[in-house]
C-alpha cells in the first residue's frame, strides 16, 4: 500500500504540472486551481479505476506507463485500417505491435482489432476476415472495428459507395456476436464534414488537416443520413450484437436522435471519443438529464493516440490534461474556460460517474474487467 501511495503522489505531482501548462482547457473563471484542488481531482478519477474505451496507442515509454499505473487506468486500443497513412495500411504488424504493447502494459492495454475492408472483392473476403478475427480473439482481442472508410471511402466493382450494412459483411458481424464481442462502429463524420465549414464548429480543425474526409459537394457523395441509416441496419438484423457507436454514434448535435436511438436498439451504446467538445458546448442542464437517464448507455472514451513519432513527454502532458478537464466537466460543479468557451461542470453523481467511467466498459466489452498489475 505504502508504494501504491507513493506512485500515485508522483503521478498526481505530474498531473499538477501537466494541469499548470494547460491553464487554458482547465482552469476555474472564479480563481487558479490550488496544487490540493488538483490534487483532489486526480485522487478522485483514480480511485474509480477508470477505463478508457477508445485510443490508438502505437509505442509505449516508462513514463506513459507510469502514468497508466498511478491512475489505476485501463485502455482499449483500437485498430484501424487507413490507406491515408503509412503505419495503417497493413494490418497484421499492427496486430503484433499492439499485442506487444498489451503484454508490456501490466493489464493496462486491452486490443480492440479489426479486419480489412479493403479486400472486400476477394472471393474468400469472408473467411479470410473471420479467421483473422478469431486468432486475434484467442490472442486476447475483446472486440472489433469497423471505422469511416465503409461508408465513406471504398466503392464497389460498379462505383458506389459500400455501406455497413453491405451483404458481405453480414457473416462477420454474426461471428463477432457469436463470440460474445462487441463492434465498435465508426460511421459517419460530424455534420461539418458535410459543410458549409463552420471554423466554431469542434471538429474544424481536423478537416483543415485531413482534408480528404471534408466530402462538401463531392458529386455522388452519400448523405450522413444513408450511412447512419446502413449501421442502422446492421443493429436491426442483428438484435445480438453488442454495437458501440463512436463519437457518441455520430450524432455530436442531437441528443435526442441518441435517445431514440437507445429506445430502439437495446443492443446499441455509445462511446464518447472526441465528442466530448460538443457536450460542453450544450446546455449543460440538458446533458445532464441526458446522461442520468441513459446512465448505462455511456462510456468513456477519448480518442488521445500515441503515435509512432510522437514525444512521450508532450504525449503523457496531452493525455493528463484531457483527463482533468474531462473529469472537472462530468463529476465537478466548477466553471472553466475551454477554448475561449465558458464551460459548466454537470456534477454527475458519483454512481453515474462510475457507469461512465468504468461499469459500462465493463458490460459493453467484456473483457474489459481484468485489473490491471501494478
């Protein structure tokens, strides 16, 4: 206990440091954050063992796990398929750099896989898929991606655009469900993608760097609506798979199409990677209502990643400071400014807070519930 004691003061004084150089995404309006208000807050989100559904970590470093263990936090790393960057485009020395990084990371680092869409048109597309997905579920893997590209980028021999919901697909999901896994379903863009740009908009800044998903008067393109609508489908075919919608399921602005959403499909939940931005930006009396009263339909997640190229230092200060200012925002009472914005703490209580952070991944993805060895 005494070195449990010790790691973690060390990792709360990083996360006070951490909290000092991002005074502007954390700090109260009413007066700077004291070293034991800080203190408090990274006290309170390690105690609840949290779990973090949603990252794409491609290295590790002492520090990084350092950090991991002082915060009693687990991750899921999720593997994506992109033939937009090099260290995406082939899928199985992914698999073996993330199932290093699950072995390295002491429990902390549990491996979402996925499979490759683009080889939709081989004529053994299917097997070779769920073969895949199976030796990675007997190596550990607790579930499986699906992300933007279907839907969004990989057309047909005849030119259209091929959707989640396509017929080749269909044994894949069955599989994943006959195993107990989860999918996690990346579909769509926020509305912004679609245009006209708006630079308030959260996801602005993404499409000025990764232009080739900003689709605005792409001829031919398909409307969000079709490729939500397509997922749509899959949940409805398939009532026994377990499906996490990303990026609260790419409804950023409409809580209640997620509510009807939640009332239709039992066997769909949400993630909130990246998206939290755009709950802050609501009003907060409703997200609250919101979140008590689909309390278990939530989890947490971030969408931070751990490039290969990236420091560990600015990494591990990236990482801490979303942590906080995600922790202030769901469990706290306190008003801070992000990004020029006044923000309103939601206050959740605590037993709502420990669905989001912890429960919920649990029950979603099993697998998630092996604590981690520090």
């Amino acid at each position: 206990m005494i070195g449990v004691a010790r790691t973690l003061s060390r990792v709360l004084l990083g996360f006070s440091i951490a909290l000092c150089s991002a005074a502007q995404t954390s700090t109260s309006t009413s007066a700077p954050a004291t070293a034991a208000s800080e203190e408090r807050t990274f006290r309170a989100f390690a105690a609840i063992h949290p779990i973090d559904v949603h990252v794409h970590v491609f290295k590790t470093d002492p520090a990084f796990q350092k950090m991991l263990e002082g915060l009693n936090l687990r991750l899921m790393d999720i593997l994506v398929m992109d033939d937009t960057e090099s260290y995406r485009k082939q899928l199985q020395p992914q698999v073996d750099n993330a199932l290093e990084l699950v072995r390295s990371s002491r429990r902390h680092i549990a491996l979402c896989t996925t499979f490759d869409p683009y080889k939709l048109d081989s004529a053994s597309f299917d097997d070779d898929a769920i073969n895949q997905i199976n030796r990675n579920f007997a190596q550990g893997a607790v579930a499986v991606k699906i992300w933007k590209n279907i839907g969004m980028e990989i057309k047909d021999s005849s030119g259209q655009y091929v959707m989640a919901d396509d017929s080749r697909f269909e044994p894949i999901y069955k599989d994943i469900a006959s195993h107990g896994k989860t999918l996690m379903a990346h579909q769509a863009e926020p509305d912004v993608a679609w245009g006209p740009p708006d630079p308030s908009d959260p996801s602005s800044s993404y499409y000025r760097e990764n232009p080739q998903w900003y689709v605005a008067g792409r001829p031919g393109f398909p409307s969000k609506q079709k490729i939500l609508e397509a997922r749509d489908h899959v949940l409805a075919n398939n009532p026994q798979l377990r499906m996490v919608g990303v990026h609260l399921g790419s409804m950023e602005r409409d809580l209640d199409n997620i509510a009807r959403h939640f009332d239709n499909y039992p066997n769909f939940a949400i993630d909130t990677a990246a998206r939290m931005r755009y709950l802050m930006l609501m009003p907060p009396k409703e997200v609250r209502a919101f979140l008590i009263k689909y309390q278990d339909r939530v989890l947490y997640g971030t969408d931070l990643d751990f490039l290969p190229d990236a420091s560990p230092a600015e990494v591990v200060k990236d990482w801490q400071s979303s942590y906080a200012r995600d922790w202030n925002f769901l469990a706290t009472s306190e008003t801070f400014n992000f990004r020029g914005r006044q923000v309103h703490g939601l206050n959740l209580p605590q037993a709502v807070l420990k669905k989001i952070f912890r429960d919920n991944a649990i029950h979603w993805i099993p697998g998630l519930a092996d604590r981690p060895t520090n």
